[in-house]
C-alpha cells in the first residue's frame, strides 16, 4: 500500500505514521527526518537543508526529490511505503507521479489529510520536545521526559528541534497554506483524499486512522481480485482492529 499523510506541521502525521507502518509492515518515510540525519552527519546537503529548515522554509524540491526517489526505488520499498511530509507542493507531488512511474510502481492508493486549525498548531510545537535516537514526541505539558531529558521508549537525549521555536512555527504554517494546502484539492479531484479530526487526542486520531486504513485496504484486496498485479500489501489483521 503507499500512502501519503498530509497536514500541517504538528498535525501529528509523525506519531500516527509510526503506527500505522507497525501495522500494515511498510517502511515510513519521513522527508524532515532524512533532512535532520543529512543535518546531524554535516553533510552537504544537510547544510544547504539547514539554513532552510531552520527559516521554516521548504528546502528546494530538486533535493527533497532526489532523496524520496533513491528511497523508494530500494527493494524493500517495493511493497509499499507511508510518506510523511512528502510532497509539499504540487510539483513534489508530479515528481512523485513520475519517480514511481519511472521506478514501476503503482501510483498512490490513499491520501490522509490531518485536519487541525492553526491555532491547536503553535502551542504543540513550540512546547514538543524529540528523542534524538527515536524520533518519539513528548509535550512539556503532560510528559516527564521533558524534565528528564531523557526518552522513556529508548533511553535517547530528548532535545529541542530548533524549528519548533514560535517565529519559524508561525513561518511554517504560513509556507504550509502557501504551498501545501493547495495538495488537498489536487488529491481530492484524483479520489485519494480522506480527511481525519486530527486535533482530539492521540488515541482517537490513531482509531479513525485505523479505520481508513483497513476500509482502504479491504477495497483494495477486493479490487485486487480483479487486477492480481496489486494483491501484494499487508493488510492490518482483525486482531489489531480489536486491540484499537
Ligand atoms: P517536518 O519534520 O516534516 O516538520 O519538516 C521539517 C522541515 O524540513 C520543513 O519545515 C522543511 O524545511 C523541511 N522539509 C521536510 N520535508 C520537506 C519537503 N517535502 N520539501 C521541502 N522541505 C521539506
């Protein structure tokens, strides 16, 4: 299944995409966490990504581009993967067509739009705090990682992101209704778009997730009976829909 998570920053695609990758055993690909190991490595790219990443600017496509495609043309990405924060714009989004054309794969199967206002935004980000080895997310309003600096999940330093600051969050809502707002429309017209109430609370955005994915995943397999070239996903099995 390849699947694209779309919303605005702190939307809470990061922590949903964990799941539903455990889920449906895909690969998650998250564009801003490639960016950040490029970064962390000192890297050219991740020098040139820096100056961007920390104005709350995209960084260019023809870069971003570049690493979704050498990602997803590896072999374990040919089952199906999750993008996350990828694309950002229309012309990421024809890139994509095209690198998976290109690579023989087939085009998306689904688009969830994480619906949360702006002003739910800022106070998520500016108050979120990282691990540093696991990506896990923590909020200095609920958790004592903040304090303790140190990951509950995998013993990591938690630290900071230094886009997560009020100014570039406020920059990055603005690029995001410039630019990758207009996606919703382009993915509505094509029938991928399906929209989730992103801003209650993390098990109930995890539970509709859920259930997008297995009615997708059902009308896929069933019109997988029709065209067998598609037949080959993991399907989320009943036990984890009981266990949600
Ligand atoms: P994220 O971790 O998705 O919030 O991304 C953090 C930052 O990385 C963004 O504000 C951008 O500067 C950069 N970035 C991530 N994904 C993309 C993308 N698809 N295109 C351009 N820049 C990106």
């Amino acid at each position: 299944m390849r699947i694209v998570f779309l919303g605005p920053p702190g939307a809470g695609k990061g922590t949903q995409a964990v799941e539903t990758c455990e889920s449906l055993r895909i690969p998650h690909i998250s564009t801003g966490n490639l960016l950040r190991e490029e970064m962390a490595k000192g890297s050219r790219l991740g020098k040139t990504a820096k100056g961007y990443i920390e104005k709350g600017q995209l960084v260019p496509d023809g870069l971003v581009v570049d690493i979704v495609a050498k990602t997803i043309k590896s072999a374990s990405f040919r089952k199906g993967y999750l993008l996350d924060g990828f694309p950002r714009n229309l012309s990421q989004a024809r890139a994509l067509d095209k690198v998976q054309s290109v690579a023989g794969l087939p085009g998306l199967d689904l688009v969830v739009y994480f619906d949360v206002p702006d002003r739910a935004v800022v106070p998520r980000l500016t108050g979120r705090r990282v691990c540093r080895k696991c990506g896990m997310n923590y909020h200095v309003s609920r958790d004592r990682e903040t304090v303790t600096g140190v990951c509950g999940k995998c013993g990591g330093e938690i630290y900071h992101r230094s886009d997560d600051t009020k100014e570039t969050v406020v920059n990055r809502l603005r690029v995001y209704h410039q630019q990758t707002a207009p996606l919703l429309q382009h993915y509505r017209r094509l029938g991928l778009l399906v929209s989730v109430r992103a801003e209650r609370d993390i098990g109930a955005v995890s539970r509709e997730v859920g259930g997008v994915i297995r009615r997708m995943a059902g009308s896929a397999a069933h019109a997988a009976v029709r065209r067998p070239a598609r037949v080959r996903m993991a399907l989320p099995g009943k036990k984890q829909a009981r266990q949600r």
